[in-house]
C-alpha cells in the first residue's frame, strides 16, 4: 500500500538551492517536505569549484549575488558548521588588453549597482601578487568575494532544516507530479504520495522533466565540471585568480592544496548519471596554472572530479513562478555560478511562494523567455560557445 503524506510546500531537490529555499521558508514556520534522488548536494551543488565570485555576473543578477554575500557572512551562525566560506579576494586576471578593456568596462557598470571593484595595472598585479606571471596586462579585483567548500555546504543546511522541522526524503526519485486540486500530488519511484500546497522545482539537470508535467518546456542541457586538486604546498595564494575567459581558475586552500578549474567543460549524461574529467584535460590546465603561475610547475595532481550540471543556453538561470500551473515554481540552471547565490535564492523563492513578492528583482530570469521554442544565447560571457549542444556531449 502506498504511503500518502501531505505537507504545505514541496521541494523536488535537495541541493543548494532547495535546501536554502526549505532554510528560509522552516524559519518563518511553513511546513516544508524535501524531496531528494540521492543525497542532498550530490551533484552541482557538491561538486562545484566553490568560487564565491560577485564579478563577472550577468548585471542584472548583481543584486541578488550581493544580497547573498551578506547572507553568507552569517553562515556560520545560521547553520551551526563552518563551511570554509572566506572573503579572500577574487582576481580577474587579463592577459590581453582587449580583456583588461572587458573588465574596465564591466567595472563600470556594476559601480551603478553599488558593486566596486578594482582595477590594476600590471605593476600593481605583480606588486600586491609578485608570484603570478609577468605577462598579465592588467586585473580587476574585488575584495569582498572569495571561496567556500562545496563538500560542506548543502549538507550542513540540510542538518540545520532537519533541526527546524524540515521533512527529508532521501534516495527517492520523484516519477510524477501533478496539479489536483487546488494543490500538488507527487509520487517517487517507491510509491511514496505527497500532497502539497504548493511545489517548487529545484531539481537540476533533471528539472525541464518536472516542468514537462505541467506543459513548460525549457532547452536545458548537461555538462561536467572540470575540477582537479594539488598536494598541499606552502601557503601563499589568498586571493582566487581567474582569467577573464574562465579558461582557468585556481585557488588555494588553508590547508596548502590548490584547487583548479577551467573551461571549456566535459561531458556529462544525466540519464547515466555519469561523469567524468578527462586526462587531457588534465594535462592542459596543469599548463595553463604553470603559464599564470610559474612558481607551480610540476606539482602533482591526486584528485580529479567532475559531475552533472544544468545549463540554460544564454548562462542564466530559471527562476520564479510557473508560466502555466498556479502555486508552481522553479529555481534551476544555476551551474557555473549558482553556489554564491544560493542563499539569496533560497530568500527570494521563500518570499515569492509565502507572500507573492520579493523587493530583489528576478524578471530576467522567468521560465517564460523559453516559450514557443526559443533559445536566447548568452551576451555577458566570452566563453559561450563551448555550451553549444552539439560540442557539450558524451
């Protein structure tokens, strides 16, 4: 026999953003049921480089990325663990002057939205920071991003909601959804229903299936993240460097290692579940770490990883109400930035669903700019081209 439950809100996805949204939503008194496949921050949410990065966002996004640093400064408090959150600076490094050109450009734009960076000229690069290579032109800097650990987050907000009352349902895989009534009836594979009043999509790479059920369909697609991590060394890096083009980044940890991302992404297939970082690929971003940094030619990797992220084609995510089915919402395409933002995301969605408003904008990011078909392409990144469906594949 089916077990049947019912609660007020159901999350489909136990990742960052469902588990702030459960957070802010279990602190104001709703009854919240999380619903998860796997564990909570399995995938994106776990496996991410942790870049706490503000700069470099799509513009209109600054205000929640802002909203979520101030969020992040309390973390610790809020959840009971220290998840290695650190404003310790992050760099975006060019080595062309067409990309100093992009940040001073950037730099000014984002000053209208009371975010101020930096900008330094190539001797004041090697000044503050005398260990990276001589042939950067130039750099923008923010002091106030920085990193956390991915590993610690989702799962020490999903200690914290477990403390607050929050109902988790983990390792069961949700196989429909539906309006009935003037609620929600979601079935997982092992038969389990719950009634909800209301329910939000937070599930991922697998979210354009839940938006299907209600008639929404949006061109998501999946790629791994390419993340590899250094014996410890000596500490020395504080700040994070990244190159304008995202084609690599590195930071380093209290404890010594050095942890190396970069573009362009690997293949991912999220009906496997699998992933994977190729060798290659691993070759080519030790290079590129020795080209910025020289100080860190042949260190030797012991750890590579990758996962399944979701992308939407213009690099922004889905977020808001349904187009189609009242009480319905979404937050999902957040990979390659969603981390930094997901406290705010779990804020602004609580607002939306409880009290139908929010004072920090999300237009640009509605379900709607998917309709009849279409696929906007992204205009706030160089390195767009490499999320083409067709070079994105297993």
């Amino acid at each position: 026999m089916a077990r049947r439950e019912s609660t007020q809100i159901a999350i489909i996805g136990a990742g960052a953003m469902g588990a702030w949204t459960a957070f802010h939503m279990a602190r104001r008194g709703a009854r919240v049921t999380v619903i998860e496949r796997s564990f909570p921050g399995a995938q994106a949410s776990g496996v991410n480089y942790g870049n706490m990065r503000i700069q470099g966002r799509f513009l209109p996004q600054l205000p929640l990325s802002l909203r979520a640093q101030n969020i992040w400064q309390q973390t610790e408090e809020l959840v009971g663990v220290d998840v290695e959150f650190r404003q310790s600076g992050h760099m975006l490094l060019a080595m062309t002057a067409e990309h100093m050109a992009k940040n001073e450009a950037y730099a000014r734009e984002a000053a209208t939205y009371d975010y101020h960076l930096e900008l330094l000229d190539a001797a004041e690069v090697r000044r503050r920071w005398p260990w990276i290579a001589p042939k950067a032109v130039g750099a923008s800097f923010s002091p106030i991003d920085g990193a956390v650990n991915p590993r610690l987050v989702t799962p020490a907000v999903a200690a914290a909601i477990t403390r607050f009352g929050v109902t988790i349902v983990e390792g069961e895989k949700v196989v429909a959804a539906e309006r009935c009534g003037s609620g929600f009836r979601i079935t997982t594979e092992p038969g389990r229903i719950i009634d909800a009043e209301l329910l939000l999509n937070c599930a991922g790479a697998w979210a354009p299936e839940v938006a299907s059920w209600f008639g929404e369909t949006v061109p998501l697609f999946v790629a791994g993240p390419t993340e590899m991590v250094t014996e410890p060394l000596p500490y020395f890096m504080v700040p994070t460097l990244q190159t304008v083009d995202a084609s690599i980044v590195i930071r380093q940890v209290e404890r010594g290692n050095i942890i190396v991302a970069g573009h362009p992404r690997g293949p991912a297939d999220a009906v496997k579940m699998r992933s994977r970082m190729a060798g290659a690929k691993t070759l080519v971003n030790l290079q590129k770490v020795a080209d910025m940094v020289p100080s860190l030619a042949g260190v030797s990797v012991i750890r590579t990883w990758s996962g399944i992220e979701g992308y939407l084609p213009d690099l922004i995510p889905v977020m808001g109400a349904s187009g189609t089915t009242p009480g319905l919402f979404h937050a999902f395409g957040f990979s390659g930035g969603g981390m930094q933002l997901s406290p705010a995301v779990g804020a602004v969605m609580s607002e939306l669903m409880l009290d139908g408003r929010s004072e920090t904008p999300v237009e640009p990011f509605g379900i709607g700019r998917f309709q009849d078909g279409a696929r906007p392409r992204a205009a706030h990144v160089d390195n767009a081209e490499e999320f083409d469906a067709g070079v994105v594949k297993v």
